[in-house]
C-alpha cells in the first residue's frame, strides 16, 4: 500500500556508494538480474554494483544463466508479462525465482541469498479471500483482506513468525489466521477448499460474463447453474451486455495488453479529433498507473473550452458504430449537476460523469494475413455461426474459426472492454485523478480527505466542509496541496 504522506518532509537520503574491490563471486549458483521496469536505470546501476560488491552475480543482460529474477514496484503478472515478451529460446530452462527488491536488500544485509519467505503467498491468499468475497457480494469483507494483502506487500521485511506482525494496521482475526496457516502449513487449508468448491468455480465462472454482477450469478447458482453450457440452456433471458457477454465471453476474460491499449488509444483519438477539434483524450485507469495488462482501456475526453464537450459523445459513438468498431454500447447521461449535488454527502463511489461502457472489434495482427490496421466491419464477422451468439457453442473455441475453405484460423480481431468518460475542463483534473485508480488508493485517498482534512473528494470536485466551499484545481498536483499531500505520482497508485 502506498503510504500517504503530508508534503513538505524531508528530502531524499541518498545511500552513500561504498568503495571498494571486486570479490569473487561467492554464490555460484546464484546468478540475479534486476528488471529495470520502474526501478530506473541509474538505481539498477546502483542497486547491480553494490550486489558485485557483496559478492552476488549481476547479470546485465537477462539469459539463460539466471536464477533469479528482481524487481521493484512490478505485480507478479507485470513480471512474468515481461518475461513472456523476452526470447523464448533464451528462457531459463531451471526453475526461475521471481523475487521482489525486499528479498534483495534482505539478502545484501544479510551478506548471503536468504531463504525464499511465504510472503507473495500469504498475498494471492489474502488476495483469493477478497476476490471470494466480492464475487459473494460481500464489499466489505472484500476490503478487509485487500488491506490486509497491501499491508503483507508493503512490509520491509520477509515475515518469518507471527510476532512480527504485532501492532499493524489492517490485520484482522480471520487475516492473521490465514497468515498463521500459510506460515506453518505452506498454504492455507481454507483458501484450498475454497479453490475447490463447487460454489466458487461457478461465481468466477458466472461473473466472469460480461454484465453479470455478484447478485445475479448467486441467483443463478441458486437455480442449479453453474456452467455457461447450462446459463445458454436455462431458457433465462439474458439482457444486451450479457448477451455480449456470453457471446464475447473468451475475448473479455483474456487481458488486453498494452499495445493493444495503444492501438485503440489512436482509434479514439482519431475519432475525437474529428468530431470536435481540439478536443483532448487522456488514457487513465491501470494503463495510465504503468500496467502492462488490463482487463479494460480506459478513457476520459475533454475539451479546453468549457461547454465544448456537450454533446460530443453521442458524436463519437455515432461515427465509432458507423465504422464498425463497436460490438455493444450503453451510453448513460451526465446527472452531476453542482448546485443540487449536497457535497456534504459521503462521495459516493459512483460519479455521474456522461459515460460509455463498450465493447470494441479490433483487428489483430496474423500470421498468415495480409496486416490490418484499426477495426473491421462488423459484416465480415466470420465467426457468426447460428443465428444467435447464445445458441453457438463458443466457449473455449471462439478463437478459431472455420474459413470458407474449411480450414481452421485465427479469427482476425478481439473483443477488448473499453470505458470512455466525457467530463468538462473545470472538473478534468479530478475526472483524471478518479479515474486513474487503484480503486484502493481511491478510497485511502477519500478517506484521507474525509477524515484527516474534512473534505469530500469524489472524481467531480474537492469540497471543503469547513470552509464551506469548492476547492478549484486544475492538475492532480493542486488537487494533492489542498489535500495536504506529497504528490504520488500514477506508477505508485498500484496499490
Ligand atoms: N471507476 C469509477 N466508476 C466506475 C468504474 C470505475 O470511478 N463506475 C474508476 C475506478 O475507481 C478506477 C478506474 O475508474 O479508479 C478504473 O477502473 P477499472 O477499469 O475497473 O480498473 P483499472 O484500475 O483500470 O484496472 P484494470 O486493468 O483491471 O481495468
Ligand atoms: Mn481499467
Ligand atoms: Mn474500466
């Protein structure tokens, strides 16, 4: 979790470089690379040089030689996303560590490679229980082990025994239990037989469509569904998004990459640009924090003169659908309006900016095609068996398609989730920092604002309850100073 801190404390302590000469190397086995993906050149050099000094083996250049890999503010998917787009006949044929910088600077105090902790899976099981939880329609208890899993991540120090957990924050009963269990069994019995459950596998399964929140899957669990196959056959009637979402279920659940976010980003853009010139489109949510993968590409669109923007998105999907490019969409109004709206209110979660929630067609690169760039008209979806996406089978297949020549191919496009927000010039500022996530570090920062400051935030304006007033901002750095903030920049919101 990223600590918030008050602005204005003290500058960085820089590490003082310690002289001396090169030792051989002490561990033979041990062969380390540190990922330089937000750990930055120079403190990679830095970071390498003292390893040397201490008698580790620092790879420059990643092969096949290393053991282990390091890195700094990267996810687990963020890490092995990088290692999936390096030369696949240099991969590491021996088991790979993929260590985070704690273990490293655990492993230079200590002059010798530590044992590998338990920590990472406390978190995917603290993370399982909050993932269970939502799914369940249980926000709370949701949160309860989110915090819990950032605490275990934020920790300097690999945990080894249950005292060194005495007087955190965030760590409830049932998370300290789970701990216990990971740190003496190696795993968590109860997380275990919650992987196995028959009521588990069913909510991913149900969820994972499109369209289908915690409180429908249950419904439908209750009925005896718990497979798409018996969702397609229950004879339910299933509205627009599901519909979508059954039909486009294997496309949705797989992650967008970052190129993918790009090329959509120069869709957009285009379109925008053309419809209203002048007007600007800023990526946001998990893409804008640095992420590498995304299950959605987020969007939020502006103009420089206020009062420009009305109107402009019924524009942009107007021409998106005329070009084909849009599976499904569900355009909702702008209802923020400041004169009604008490800010006094606890801020809601939900804003009411004028929004899209999309489904886009974008062309994929082929092997044995002609390259395409942008989308495809929707008559040359080839993949339309049957005259309705709910009575195709397309499970696990819909990825391959039938040619006319009989032959099985890649289907030429994806489906990709992309949300687009409108919001006026005066309240872009807190539209970009609303919609730039984590949704944690949203609510730490709400929260902060609320009861550190007396002030209500929400992704449309700052209110100060005191002073009874707007707070006007025109950056996320002004918004951070009335906050009374050290500015943390995106790639530190993962949290
Ligand atoms: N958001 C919001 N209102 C919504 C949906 C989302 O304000 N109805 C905000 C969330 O608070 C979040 C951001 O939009 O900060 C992005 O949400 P989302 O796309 O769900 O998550 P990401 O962080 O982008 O992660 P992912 O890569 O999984 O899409
Ligand atoms: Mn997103
Ligand atoms: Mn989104």
């Amino acid at each position: 979790m990223v600590p918030l801190k008050r602005r204005k404390v003290a500058g960085n302590n820089s590490v003082a470089e310690q002289g001396g000469d090169k030792t051989p190397p002490k561990f033979p086995e041990v062969f380390l690379f540190l990922l330089e993906r937000k750990m930055g050149a120079s403190r990679r050099a830095f970071l390498s040089q003292l390893g040397r000094k201490k008698g580790f083996q620092v790879e420059e250049l990643f092969s096949t030689s290393v053991t282990h890999i390091i890195s700094e503010n990267n996810s687990g998917d963020e890490v092995r996303a990088w290692l999936d787009s390096q030369d696949r006949t240099r991969r590491c044929p021996a088991p790979l560590h993929l260590l985070d910088i704690s273990w490293f600077t655990e492993s230079m105090s200590a002059g010798h490679p530590v044992q590998i902790l338990d920590r990472h899976k406390v978190q995917d099981a603290l993370s399982l229980l909050a993932e269970n939880a939502e799914l369940s329609d249980q926000d709370g208890r949701g949160v309860a082990f989110r915090r819990a899993a950032a605490v275990m991540k934020s920790l300097p120090e690999p945990v080894t025994s249950m005292t060194q957990l005495r007087g955190l924050p965030c760590l409830g009963e049932h998370s300290l239990r789970v701990i216990r269990d990971v740190l003496e069994n190696g795993a968590s019995r109860e997380v275990e037989s919650m992987k196995q459950s028959k009521q588990y596998k069913a909510l991913k399964v149900l969820t994972g469509v499109f369209g289908v929140g915690a409180k429908t899957a249950a419904r439908w669990i209750r009925e005896g569904i718990h497979t798409l196959h018996q969702l397609r056959n229950s004879g339910h009637t299933l509205n627009r998004a599901q519909q979508a979402g059954l039909e486009h279920y294997d496309d949705l659940n797989q992650q967008v990459s970052k190129a993918e976010a790009e090329a959509i980003q120069q869709i957009v853009e285009e379109v925008v640009a053309s419809v209203l010139p002048g007007a600007k489109v800023t990526l946001t949510g998990g893409f804008r924090r640095g992420k590498l993968m995304g299950h959605d590409v987020d969007f939020l669109i502006t103009h420089p003169e206020e009062g420009k923007e009305v109107g402009l998105m019924s524009k942009v999907v107007s021409w998106l659908e005329s070009q084909g490019f849009l599976l499904y969409q569900k355009t909702t109004r702008n209802s923020y309006l400041v004169s009604d709206d008490s800010p006094a209110l606890p801020p809601s979660n939900m804003d009411r900016f004028e929004r899209c929630l999309s489904i886009f067609k974008l062309a994929q690169d082929q092997p044995h095609r002609a390259k395409q760039l942008g989308a495809l008209p929707l008559d040359t979806a080839e993949h339309r068996r049957g005259d309705s996406g709910l009575q195709t089978d397309q499970d696990s297949c819909s990825q391959r398609i039938q040619t006319p020549g009989g032959q099985e191919d890649t289907k030429p496009w994806r489906a990709v989730r992309v949300d687009l927000v409108v919001s006026p010039i005066s309240q872009f500022a807190f539209a970009v920092l609303g919609w730039t996530g984590s949704k944690l570090f949203e609510r730490e920062l709400r929260r902060w604002a609320g009861q550190e400051k007396a002030m209500s935030l929400s992704s449309h304006a700052l209110y100060d309850n005191k002073k009874r007033k707007y707070l006007q901002a025109s950056s996320e750095e002004e918004i951070f100073a009335h906050l009374d903030l050290e500015f943390i920049p995106p790639s530190e919101r993962n949290a």
